[in-house]
C-alpha cells in the first residue's frame, strides 16, 4: 500500500473510534439518569448499544494502531 493511503486509514480509524465513543458516552449517561420514565427494556437496549458501541471502538483502536504500526515500516524501509 502507499504511504499516503496507510495514513488516511490510520486516521479515518481514529476518528471512527472518537466518534463511536462519544456515542456511547452519551447512550450510557442516558441510560444512568434517574427520572427518565425508560422501562427495564428500554435501558437494557440502551446499555447493549452502548457495549456495541464500546465495541466497535476498540475494533477501530486496533485497526489504527495496525495500520500506524504498518506505516511505521514503510517509513523505515
């Protein structure tokens, strides 16, 4: 791969990880606030999205450090 698009990965990586945490920042702490009116159902959906969202972050984390750990020996060699 060239340098150019290893790094556009890396970066489009990072900010799918930022932007999925942010979201599942918010998912949580709208699940947490007392006096919603959220049956047991609804806050338990929530929190299931809130751990998928986690997730799918922390899949974005490592494909960004895999592909900076990539870019790193291309600029090496």
């Amino acid at each position: 791969m060239q340098k150019k698009k290893v790094k556009s990965l890396m970066e489009d990586y990072k900010q799918f990880a930022f932007t999925l945490l942010s979201v599942s920042a918010f998912l949580y702490i709208g699940s947490v606030i007392p006096g919603q009116g959220l049956e047991t159902g609804q806050k338990m959906t929530m929190m299931l999205a809130t751990c998928g969202f986690l997730g799918g972050a922390f899949y974005c984390v490592k494909r960004s450090l895999k592909y900076k750990r990539k870019l790193d020996e291309m600029e090496e060699s």
